[in-house]
C-alpha cells in the first residue's frame, strides 16, 4: 500500500496552485500535527497496521515545516503502519528550504528521495508563476542535496507558460540535462479557474498559453532526455535506471493507497474517499472519529467508511470504472500493460470488454499491440487524453 500525507502549509501560495494549500495559517501547524497523528494511528488499527511500501509527503510545502515536525509525522506513520525496509519516502522540497543542515536532517529522518519544485530555470518566468527561488537557488539546492546524500532526487518543471519561448525553454532542458537528476518530471501548465493565474489570462494581462508551442516544448524534451539516456517511462515522466517513482507507480498501477491530512485522497477496495479540505474541520472531525474509539474492521464497505469521521466523500468504484481506469492508468506507462495481468487485478475480461476501442485505436496507430501486451504508439503521446476518452465512452 502507498501512504500519502499532505500538508497544507505555503509560505506563499503560487498564482497557478489551485490544490488545497494554505498561507498564513502557521497558527495551525501544532494542532494539526496533533490530529495528522491521530489519524495515522486510527487508521492504523482499523486497518490492521498493514505494510506500506511508500510514503509521500506532498502539499503545500512540507519543507517548510521544520525537521522535528517531520520527524513526529513520520514516527506516526511508522508506529501506525509496517513500514518496509526499503520504502521509497518522498518529502517535496521548495528549493529555498533546502540548506545542509536541512538536507541531513532529512536523511537522518529516513527520507531518501527528493522532489524539488523547480518549475522554472528561467528568472523571469519564476517572478510570473510566484515562485520564491531564483534560478541559482534552485541549482544550488539540487547540488546541495546531493552533496549531503541524496542519490535519488526529482525535479520538476513547467512547459507551456504565458510569455514562455521555446528557446528559454531549450536553455532550461540543456541546463536540466547538465544537472543529471535521477528522475524528471515535466508538467504542461493547466490554467485552473479560480487561480489567480487564470483571472489574469481571462482580463488579458497575460497571454494564452499557445498549445502548438506546448507540443512543441514536449518534443524538444523528449529528444533531449533520450540523448542523455532517460528513460521516458510515463507520459511526463523521465527516469535513470531502477529511480522511477515507486509512489506514483501505486496510482498509475491502480494499487491502493491510503491518503491522511486535509483534502487527501485514497483508494482501497471497492472505494475511493477523500478527507475534508478545511483544516479546522478536518482537525474537528480526526477528534471526533477518535472519540468514537473504533476497532479493527471486518470488511471495508461503505458502512466501515461511514464511521470514519474526516472523510467528506466517498465514491464506490463499480466494475465499469474500475476496468476503464486500468486501462486508461495502464496505458500512461510508456512501457505499456499486460492484458492479461491487468485483466486479473481489473477482475473482468480486458481484451473482451473493450475489444472493439483496441481494435479502432490500433487501426489508427494510436496503439500497439503484441500479443497480450497493449502500449501507447510513441506520435499519440501528445493525444493520449483522447485515447483515454474511448474507455469511457
């Protein structure tokens, strides 16, 4: 099982963010460690303190919290869950928080691998998406960790930005290139209404983003990491050999996955359920489950799920969308999904069901097939969301 913990703190909240973060709260960074904690441990004990094989902590920015808070998440996780010897343990990392001091304190901690918010080698465009680094900072944080230990370290960066050329974006991909971090990820920017980002596009104080130009970022990256022999195992993401993302491959591998702390999401069983945004509520709510004192479950239904107090949703994921995810999850590893593997885990007949989109997507040569193994031709990458639909409709 993978085990993502988020935190919602932001020294500053980037323009372009529309996901459940928060600054000026710094109030509620006690409280909520308190109940962070006490949710790991309920659901440790309802769940019968399974293995977990990675942990992620994502936001916001857990960088920002200082190491003994991240020091007592992750001793909760670890008297909560059996946490396997070899566990990938991800924290993301904004550059500017990242000194020695803080990079060996990480590594002391268990943390063994790095994802460095970077989005940019680019001064002038960091101003534009709010970023709180410069270019230098961010390339002396990466130098840093490494120096202090850490061997398995992603960068991320944006593509398709307002004002973004293609030449400042062949600058940022050759210096990229020159770092030889063990795992790229490369992100075209989604304009998320209700950004602030988004209100400036729409009043005309910024350009729209030109998705030929976009497409045209993708391709030069792509040919640039494959010279410098990264693999390209995901539609946006590069890896050296044995660093891909354990973590992710959880999502894209349809395996379950326990998310804790405001807003997380999770997928166990039958179902997928997401804690409540607010962060007081949320801390409200972890009181109330456990004043309720719960037990072990029995089975995980939506009447187990119904006593867990933080969650704000539920979903039960039927037999249709369960088999339509994994082929669509599948199919975003570049390596491509055994038919008959993934009919197994799916519980339903893949090859069968949808025999007729197989058939059409690779008389088009949007897909390839050999035998039972089914992958995403290399020309439809820029189109995959369109390949996807066909599993859906």
């Amino acid at each position: 099982m993978g085990l993502y913990i988020h935190v919602p703190f932001c020294k500053t909240k980037c323009p372009y963010c529309d996901f459940n973060t928060y600054q000026g709260i710094e109030g509620l960074i006690g409280p909520y460690l308190e109940a962070l904690s006490t949710e790991l441990v309920l659901w440790g004990r309802v769940l019968g303190r399974p293995t977990v094989n990675t942990v992620f902590l994502g936001g916001g920015t857990p960088s920002y919290l200082p190491g003994e808070h991240i020091g007592r998440i992750l001793a909760a996780a670890g008297s909560a869950f059996a946490i396997d010897p070899q566990a990938e343990i991800t924290i993301e990392a904004n550059p500017g928080d990242l000194d020695t001091d803080a990079c060996c304190g990480l590594l002391s901690l268990g943390v063994n691998r790095l994802s460095i918010g970077v989005q940019s080698l680019d001064n002038g465009l960091l101003d534009l998406l709010g970023r709180r680094h410069d270019s230098g900072q961010a390339v002396e944080a990466f130098q840093t960790a490494r120096e202090a230990g850490f061997s398995n370290i992603n960068l991320d960066l944006m593509y398709g930005l307002p004002r973004q050329t293609l030449s400042q974006w062949q600058d940022t991909t050759k210096k990229l290139v020159s770092l030889s971090p063990g795992h790229i990820s490369l992100y075209c920017l989604t304009l998320e209404e209700g950004t602030p980002l988004h209100h400036w596009v729409r009043q005309g104080k910024l350009p729209e983003p030109d998705p030929d130009l976009a497409a045209d970022m993708y391709q030069y990256a792509r040919e640039s990491l494959a010279d410098a022999g990264y693999h390209h195992y995901e539609i946006s993401n590069w890896s050296r050999p044995g660093l891909p993302a354990r973590h992710n491959l959880v999502y894209w591998r349809n395996q379950p996955y326990l998310g804790v702390g405001p807003g997380a999401h999770s997928r166990i069983g039958d179902y997928r359920f997401w804690d409540l945004d607010s962060p007081n509520a949320y801390m409200l709510r972890v009181k109330q489950w456990e004043d309720s004192k719960p037990q072990p479950f029995d089975s995980f239904t939506g009447v187990e799920l119904d006593t867990v107090s933080p969650v704000g949703d539920r979903e039960h994921i039927g037999l249709d969308t369960r088999c339509a995810e994994t082929m669509i999850l599948g199919l975003r590893l570049l390596d491509g999904m055994d038919l008959e593997q993934a009919s197994a885990q799916a519980g339903a007949d893949l090859q069968a069901r949808f025999a007729s989109q197989i058939d059409e997507l690779t008389g088009l040569g949007l897909l390839e097939r050999t035998g039972s193994h089914l992958r995403l031709a290399e020309h439809a990458y820029l189109i995959a969301n369109q390949v996807f639909t066909r599993f859906v409709e």
